[in-house]
C-alpha cells in the first residue's frame, strides 16, 4: 500500500535513527530520551508481571487507568469525564489518532491539519482515503504562528476532522487561546469533530501554558483529545495512550481499535494510573532539565550559526539551514560530500535543501537531525518556505547535545 503523497513511506525517524546508529551521530533526530523515566514507575510495572497483570486487558483499558486519566484531566483542566464511557486506552497517541481518523474521515472527506505536521497525521488521512488540507504554521518573531487568514479558506462543507497539535511538533508552538478559538469557530461553522494531539501537554517553558481546546466554550462535545504517557513519564516505548471526549466520539475509536490491537501493554497501566495520580513532581523535574537543555542547545544552533524560533513547548527546535545550503558553503571544510536517501552522491555545491543538509550533517559532521520537509505536503507552499529547515530535540542527555554542539561549532 503506498499513498500517492508518500505520506506511507518509511518513516524519517527510523531512517535517520538507523543513519546515526550506523555512523555514531549524536541523535538528535528522533524524539525519545536517553534517560529512562522514574524507577517507582517501572517498578510498578515489575510488580504488576509479578502479581499476574499479564493476559489481555480490557479492551476499553484496566479500570483504574481509565479512572486516573478522568481524575488527571479533571484535575488539571476542568474536564469532567464519565470513565467508564468517556475514555479509552490505545497502543500509543498513535493508535488513538490513526483509529479515530479511520473511523471519522473517509473518501470524499477533507481533514485539515495545520502544516508542519506530525508524520503520521498524514499517514492516517491518506489510510482513511480522505483529503488532506492544511493550514500554514508561520515562523515569526513570536514563534510559529497560525495563518488564521488561511485556516477561514481552507474549511469546507466537506471538512469532517480537524486535527489540532498543541504543544506541536515540529515547530514547539503553544497555540494560544485566540488560535485555538479561531479553530473552535471554523468546526463549529462547518460543524466539524476536533481531534486534538495533546502528547506534549506537560513540557512546556517559558510560562507558556497548555490549553486543551476541549475547555473553550462549546468545544467538549464536538472535541476527542489524545495524549500519552511516552513525553510526560519518558516511557516512549510503553505506548500506552488515551483518548477521551463525548461517549459517540471514543466509541467510534473503539470500533476500529478493537480490530488493531483489541487491547495492550497489561503491566504497564496499573503503572501508568499510579504515574498519573502521584508523578506531578516527576514531571515537574522533567521539564526543569529540559528547559536547560532546550537554553543550551538553542545557543549552541545560535554559535553554529543558525537561526532558530524558540520553541514553547515540545523537546524539539527548528533552525534555519540556509547558510549551509545552495553551495555557499563550497569551500567550507569539512568539504560536503553526502548521499541522498535514493543513494546518490552529492558534493558541497550540491546540498540543495534542509532534507540533503540532514543526511551530510549526519554522515559528515556527526549530528542527526530531522528535516523540516518531512512534515510537509511534498510541494506545498510551506514546503517551499521550509525547505532549508531542520529540527533537532534536547531530549537527549547533555553530553549528547554537548558533543552535538561542539560538532556543529567545527562548522563555522
Ligand atoms: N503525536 C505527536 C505530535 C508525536 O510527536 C508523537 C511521537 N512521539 C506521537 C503522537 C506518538 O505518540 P505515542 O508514542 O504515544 O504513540
Ligand atoms: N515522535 C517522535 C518524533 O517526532 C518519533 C516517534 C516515532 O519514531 N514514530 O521524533
């Protein structure tokens, strides 16, 4: 099966993973910590194999986990949910996001998406047989924005999902109340359903604050939200994620991820529950190291001679690669000398985009990156503004991204 936008190709991370494995790069390309999260949680995993939590969950996922999720979305936004109808586990954000997308969009349907956008928003669309729209995430001064002039043209009658990302990758955007509220009036205009991908809900800095748009008046009943343990607890590899919202919406997932996994990760969300129910300090930690290695990673791209938007939340930051590209750095040493993902050679005059920039970093200098390309439509007008861009995390222990830094300085 291969969608005609290439949005089911293999995916970049586990390309440029494999990249940075093979050539000993600091990764900081794919979003997962080096750092494993708090010993108490897996201990609680330990000990649920022990006690016998190891046959099928239910398919809805373990009581208690469904009560904590409640209980966390109660306590930290508002949002009163009925557990036992209002929640559901899945295999990850991902599952929860594919399967809604599956079970709510299909031909003849546009989703709308903002652009960049995650990898497999796309994928999801394109598996559904429906359209896929977007809406331009602006660098500016004050971050990436969102074009609200584009977002009123791009809904349609035929726009079923809006599918929101906030905090987002790639860019770290925070949308802001007024952006959200603009995405709150285009659904209820066109009487769309708001899937909101919220995995990044706990990092965020700078004092910006997570809004989940289920809270924006009017929103709860026409808004599924996701999100995941992997960011808040790194526990990336747990997959255990939820989506919660009005009874219709989580029941539509549940018809199509019964038949994708059925149910998942046993003695992992007994752990979870309890993660979510005492770990507010642990993930209070976390973002207090992050938000160092975010300043000093910044800096580094900044001395490396990049420009950067500040990202608000996520663990990502994107940086302009122009000063590197379109042969200006011909008789830079070290001389570029890439090959691209077909397997073509490349010499410095010749890295032409943020996507060969990506591969020669990795090979060449030592630092894995992701290029911004890969959250854009192939020939979209963002496409094309954010050609020579590229995204690195600071979710990687500091001598990663100090050895990281210290390579991109023999750049200059
Ligand atoms: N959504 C976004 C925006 C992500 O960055 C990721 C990847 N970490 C996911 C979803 C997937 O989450 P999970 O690992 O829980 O499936
Ligand atoms: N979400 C991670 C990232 O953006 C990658 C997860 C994955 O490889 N699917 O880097």
């Amino acid at each position: 099966l291969a969608a005609a936008d290439g949005s089911t190709r293999p995916t970049i991370f586990a390309e440029m993973s494999a990249l940075a494995a093979r050539t000993g790069a600091a990764n900081l390309g794919q979003g997962f910590p080096d750092e494993d999260g708090p010993e108490w949680i897996r201990e609680a995993a330990i000990a649920a194999i022990r006690d016998g939590g190891n046959q099928y969950p239910p398919g809805r996922g373990a009581a208690e986990l469904r009560a904590a999720i409640a209980e966390h979305q109660r306590r930290r936004y508002g949002i009163e949910l009925d557990a036992e109808r209002e929640v559901l586990v899945t295999a990850g954000a991902t599952e929860a996001l594919t399967a809604a997308i599956l079970a709510l969009a299909g031909p003849g349907d546009e989703v709308l998406t903002l652009e960049p956008f995650y990898d497999s928003h796309a994928a999801a669309i394109a598996l559904a047989g429906a359209r896929h729209v977007t809406v331009p995430l602006v660098p500016t001064v004050e971050g990436f924005r969102l074009d609200l002039e584009a977002l009123r043209r791009a809904v349609s009658p035929r726009t079923r999902v809006i599918l929101v990302n906030t905090p987002h990758n790639p860019t770290g955007t925070v949308l802001t109340g007024d952006e959200l509220s603009a995405i709150a009036a285009a659904a209820e205009r066109v009487d769309a359903v708001v899937v909101t991908d919220e995995v990044y809900e706990h990092l965020t800095f700078d004092g910006a604050r997570h809004l989940p748009i289920a809270t924006l008046p009017g929103m709860r009943e026409r808004t599924l939200t996701v999100s995941s343990a992997g960011k808040t607890f790194s526990l990336t590899g747990w997959k255990i994620g939820w989506a919660t919202g009005p009874a219709r919406l989580v029941e539509a997932v549940l018809t199509v991820k019964q038949f994708l996994t059925y149910s998942g990760g046993a003695p992992f969300q007994p752990a979870i529950a309890r993660a979510l129910t005492e770990g507010d300090a642990d993930v209070a930690a976390l973002q207090t190291v992050l938000d160092a290695r975010r300043e000093l990673l910044i800096h580094g791209l900044h001395d490396a001679g990049f420009a950067t938007v500040r990202p608000e939340g996520t663990y990502f930051v994107c940086a302009d690669a122009s000063p590197f590209i379109d042969g200006e750095r011909a008789d830079a040493s070290p001389p570029i000398n890439g090959e691209r993902a077909d397997g073509s050679p490349f010499t410095s005059a010749e890295v032409r985009n943020g996507a060969d920039f990506a591969r020669w970093l990795t090979e060449h200098a030592g630092v894995a990156c992701i290029p911004l390309s890969a959250f854009c439509r192939e020939g979209s007008a963002t496409a094309e503004a954010l050609a020579n861009w590229v995204r690195f995390t600071f979710v990687k222990d500091e001598t990663t991204i100090r050895t990281a830094i210290e390579r991109l300085g023999e750049l200059r």
